[in-house]
C-alpha cells in the first residue's frame, strides 16, 4: 500500500491475491533489508524480497481503484448478535506460545457470534505516533484480521494456531484510526485451513 500511495492519487488502493510465501526472519540484534518491486502498470505485481527478488517473502498485485466502500453497517446491530465474549488478556489474545510486542496489545474486546465475531481495537496511546507513518497498521490489521479463530470449528486455543497465508482482496478507502471495530465472518473452514471475510 505504501509502495504505491508513494505517488498519490487520492483513491482508493487495492491488493488483490497476497501471498506469504515464506518468513521474514530476523534474529536478535540483526539487521537486514527488506526490499519492495513494485509495478505501476502491466500486471500491476509486487514482490517482497530480501537479498534477490528470486526468493521472495510475499507477492501480490496492488492498484489504485475506483470501487466504492461496501455498505455501512451498524456496529451495535452486530454487537447485538455476537453475545458471547472472547478471552483477552492486558489486550493480548491469550496465547501461551505465542509473543507478541506491545503494539499487538490492540484488543480491547472480542464479542462472538453464529460464524461472526465483532473484535474492537486500539492502538496504545504510546504508540499513536505509528498512524502518521502506517496507514495500514501491521499490528492493528493483523489482530483484525485474525483475532477471532475461535469461530474456527473444533478450535483448541491451547494447541491450535492459525497464520495468515494470503489475502485474496483488501480495499483501502482510508487508513486505518487508532480505535475501530473488525467484524469477522467465517466462510469457509476445511481441513488445516479457515477463510474469513473482515469488514474495519
């Protein structure tokens, strides 16, 4: 997103067919470049990559687009059908062999429903200064986008966890604020793996 906002044109992005394709690793007190290729016309690709593009960490297309937002919908409407509530603790998801930093302390509640989940979020304030730089914030979008595998059928939290492996579409209208509501709808959930549609 950021890679292409580069040269502005006040509307809308999307990134169409995300793929992680392997780890970024980075070890304690290293540091390493992660490059961006991006184009601008043809096939509108990108790649991620460290050292040489012919190993990528991520691909995907991204363009501006014309597409309107989807339909609003009423927050308290969905609150009201996702009764139940979601284990979080200090703002974390509770996961015992999982760290994350302190921006990923973003959860302020989970409400669970029939195949849906509500998620609020916000940014610890000592990190507001990040939305100046992230439209998309990583930590905010990746709690959003994946905080609510409890929907999962047969979902053990204390042995099962799911990572993100692609984003079929993301519609940026604006950036994301430091408070907002995620609704997470379950589609599909097969075998090892789990579709979801989320509306921020």
């Amino acid at each position: 997103r950021a890679a292409l906002a580069y040269r502005s044109e006040g509307r809308p992005i999307e990134i169409r067919d995300l793929v992680f394709l392997q780890p970024f690793a980075v070890g304690p007190d290293e540091t390493r470049a992660l490059n961006i290729g991006l184009r601008r016309e043809g096939d509108h690709s990108l790649v991620i990559y460290g050292d040489s593009e012919e190993q990528p960490y991520a691909t995907a297309r991204v363009a501006y687009v014309d597409t309107p937002a989807g339909p609003r919908q009423s927050v308290s409407a969905i609150r009201a059908r996702c009764r139940e509530r979601g284990e979080v603790m200090n703002g974390n998801l509770v996961q015992n062999f999982m760290d994350f930093g302190p921006r990923w302390a973003n959860i302020q509640a989970i409400h669970l429903g029939q195949s849906e989940a509500l998620i609020d979020l916000a940014l610890p304030a000592s990190f507001a200064a990040d939305l100046a730089t992230y439209a998309l914030h990583p930590a905010m979008l990746d709690m959003a986008t994946g905080g609510a595998q409890k929907l999962i059928p047969g979902f053990a939290g204390k042995d099962d966890f799911y990572v993100p492996f692609s984003y079929g579409r993301v519609l940026v209208t604006r950036p994301v604020p430091a408070t907002f509501s995620s609704h997470v709808r379950l589609r599909d959930a097969e075998g090892k793996s789990a579709i979801f549609d989320v509306t921020l």
